[in-house]
C-alpha cells in the first residue's frame, strides 16, 4: 500500500467543488491542520480564502470568524466537527445569533451529524454523558438511551436525529432536514443536517 497517501479533509473537498462563493473562512483547531490547509488551497482559484486557528467551541475564536463575513452577505456554515465531542450546542447558539446579517438571517447551517461513528457507540457510556449533552444542549437524549436499553430491538438513531433538529428549530431556524450520503440499503454512518 501507498504509505503517502493521504485523503482529502472536508474543507480541502469543498473548496474543490463547484461551489462559487465569494469569501471562504475556515478554522481549525490546531495550527499544523491550518498550515496543511495553506498548502492544499496555496493553487486554487476561489476567492478568499481565510484560515483561522482556535477553538471553535470559544466565543472570542467564533467572533473572529464571523468577522470575516460583511454583514451584507448571506452564509453558510459547514461544520465537520469529527465526531460529538468536538462540537457543542453553545456554539450553533451563537453561530445562530452572531452570525445573522444585515437583514436579520441566520447563518445557514450544514452540519455532519456523527451518528454511528461516535454518537451512538457513546451512548451509554457514563464516563460520555457529560459530552453528549453539551453536544444537544440538553439532556432528552437520556429517555433516548432508556428506551434503547429496555428494548433492544428499539431503533432510536432517527429519533437521536431528530433531537438534534428540533433543537436547531428551536434556535429559530424554519427549515431543517437531514440527508443520508449513502445508499438506502445500507446505514449511515453519519447524517448531514441542514438548517
């Protein structure tokens, strides 16, 4: 096998699609991530094309991403958090809030939902409670779990979807759906949600 080959990151495949926007700001948490990103993007012809460091999950880091966006233009947050524990509910709060134009909309929202990847495999796991919740911003996903555990035969993955977008419908969001990136014969692994 090809010891150098490497996959492309989520960020790397979007701004190699044919999405034409006119500014792109990208963050990531660790610097070496930004410093490969700077090389992937270093020949493409997309605009501009900003790369931040910093935790996502901070207010001061969001504020300087969403500073990147005039308050005149519409926008799209596409997050690949990698898995629940990296993203937290406070931060689709203040995306939902700061992030709001000139004409009062919302950031919109693309979001890989880690279902079978991390969610569920968590799930009952004391020590990943704590986690979860800051992932839902609350704690309904416990009757979820309760559920499961009385009943195996119980599937609660599209329920778990639907927690997380009746929350982005309660952050006033009018349309909020989810789309599977796979066949239907086969489970997800992950869920892509749009708000």
């Amino acid at each position: 096998s090809d010891m150098n080959c490497r996959l492309e990151g989520s960020a790397v495949r979007v701004l190699k699609s044919r999405s034409n926007f006119v500014r792109y700001a990208l963050l990531t948490a660790v610097k070496s991530t930004a410093d490969n990103l700077k090389n992937s993007v270093a020949n493409l012809s997309k605009g501009d094309i900003q790369i931040l460091v910093g935790n996502p999950n901070n207010v001061k880091t969001l504020e300087r991403l969403i500073d990147q966006i005039p308050r005149s233009a519409s926008s799209l947050a596409f997050i690949d958090p990698g898995g629940y524990r990296r993203l937290q509910w406070k931060t689709l709060e203040r995306l939902a809030e700061l992030g709001k134009n000139r004409q009062g909309e919302k950031t919109e929202l693309l979001i890989i939902f880690p279902l079978e990847m991390a969610l569920l495999r968590n799930l009952a796991r004391p020590e990943c409670a704590e986690s979860i919740t800051r992932f839902y911003g609350n704690r309904h996903w416990e009757e979820l779990k309760s559920k499961k555990q009385a009943s195996k035969s119980e599937d609660i993955k599209p329920k778990l979807v639907e927690l997380f977008k009746d929350g982005l419908s309660g952050l006033g969001y009018k349309f909020v759906e989810d789309f599977k990136p796979t066949a239907s014969t086969h489970d997800p692994y992950y869920h892509l949600v749009y708000a």
